[in-house]
C-alpha cells in the first residue's frame, strides 16, 4: 500500500515536471467585446512550449504520429517559423506555410524567398483561403483550439483540400486540464474526442482517426494546473519532462489505447 508521503512525494514531482507555483484558478482571456484573444508571438516565445528546442522527443513523437497521413502537397496551419513543416523537405511537391502573426510571416517569407515550391500566406481563420492549387492533406498543429468558430475554419480549410484529401488535426485534450497557460496563449478550449468528432462532423468532413494521446503527460498537466495552478512551463523541467515522460508515454500508447490524454488526435477526410 503507497503511504501518504508517497503520494505527496509522485504529486510533487509531476507537478515539478511541468511548472510550479499555486496560481487562482484561470479563465480564457478575452477583448473588451468578448472576443478570445491571442497574444502575439515573438522570437524569444515562440514555439518553446513542447515541440520547442526543449523536447526534441515530442517533436519527433508530433511528427511521426502526423506524417503517415500526409501526402505530396501540404498546407500548414499556424506555422510559426517552420519548424514542423521544414521537417518534410524532399517528400512534399507544393508547400503552403501560413501564419497570423507579423513577426512569423516575415520570417517564413525570408526563409523560403527563394523557393518556388513553397507558398508563404497571411492567415487568420475562418476567411477565404486564397493559394496556387488545392493540396492534398492540411495539418494543423495547437491552433483549431485558438478559434471561436472551429466549424467554419474547418470549411474554409476543407474548400482548399482535394476531395478525398486529409485535415490532420492536433489539440490540447479535456477541459478538465484547463489552466493558467491556456488562457494566458489564448486557448478558447480544450476538446475532447466527442466535442472534436462534433465539429469535424458539423464541417462535413469524416473522421478516420479520433483519439486521445500522450496519457502521462495529460496526468502530469493535470496536477500542474488544478492542483498546482502552473502557468508556463520551466524549460528545464520540459527537458526533463522529455527525457521521462514522452518516451514511456510512446511505448505505453504502442499497446494499448490510452482512456485520456493531454491531446486529441484526429485525420478528417475531406468526402469525395
């Protein structure tokens, strides 16, 4: 039997994990019309929460969970500075980067000034999607969450999709892990497997592929925001988070289906 010092003592370390210090529990922050906000992203911010420079793990388990469902032509939602995408050089035909932020899509447009093959575009969804082609599979990495209407940014991405063609989409999992960090980046929610195939569903499109992932980090976040009320993750502790956590996170969820997680999984088929 675990005694209660042992308790405290696994708490204490999952907590450490991913941040410390107890915060008032958040809400998600909005303009003065109601609206979600997001703040802007800067070069020192940007992309270091996990799939930064702190946890090539989980950038590679990221990759490797999204990359059997893309194909020759690739539109990348929320690209920061290209990061993710740059990690399918010499598979892809067409590339589509996008991004809402100034400060990114400068940087993509230095970045790929050069080639021809790749299209870099100002995007804030929902609108009208303007590129060359229509591409055979969309990803979109920690950015359906940031948006009010899901439902017709999920449209306005799926008129630019060849029929037959895949959104591949990636969220933070399960309001229940709601917390300081997701209001402080501007997270309008958290889904879960039911409330995503909903919205996918409502879009027209057809999930093939809806589940939660990464069980142990979702355990881990939870005793950081709810019972520590952790805001932003210490980069050191994302290393060792990496290091831990994610790979026997991966070698559980290559046995069985975990129940929860700390993100939800979906492909959705655009119909024929």
């Amino acid at each position: 039997m675990q005694q209660p010092g042992q308790k405290k003592s696994i708490a204490g370390t999952l907590l450490n994990l991913l941040g410390s210090g107890p915060k008032p529990e958040p809400s998600a922050p909005t303009a003065g019309d109601g609206e979600v906000i997001q703040p802007a992203a800067g070069d020192g911010a940007l992309e270091n929460h996990l799939g930064g420079d702190e946890a090539r793990n989980y950038r590679k388990y990221e990759y490797e969970t999204v990359a059997p469902h893309v194909g020759r032509s690739l539109l990348e939602i929320g690209s920061g500075l290209g990061h993710f995408s740059e990690q399918f050089a010499g598979r892809l035909d067409y590339l589509v980067v996008s991004d809402n932020d100034p400060y990114c899509v400068g940087e993509l447009r230095k970045r790929y000034e050069d080639n021809d093959d790749v299209e870099v575009i100002d995007l804030e969804l929902p609108a009208e999607i303007e590129i060359r082609q229509k591409v055979d599979t969309v990803v979109m990495m920690n950015v359906l969450e940031h948006i009010k209407d899901d439902v017709q940014a999920l449209r306005d991405l799926a008129s630019v999709t060849l029929p037959g063609g895949r959104i591949v989409i990636w969220v933070p999992g399960y309001m229940q892990l709601y917390g300081d960090f997701d209001r402080k980046v501007g997270h309008v929610t958290r889904y879960t497997p039911a409330t995503l195939e909903a919205s996918v569903r409502e879009a027209g499109l057809v999930p093939e592929v809806l589940k939660p992932i990464n069980f142990l980090g979702g355990i881990a976040w939870w005793f950081a925001v709810r019972r520590g009320g952790a805001g932003y993750p210490d980069p050191r502790l994302v290393k060792i988070y990496d290091r831990t956590v994610v790979p026997v996170t991966r070698a559980i969820e290559r046995l069985v289906r975990p129940p929860f997680g700390q993100t939800v999984f979906c492909v959705a088929r655009v119909p024929r």
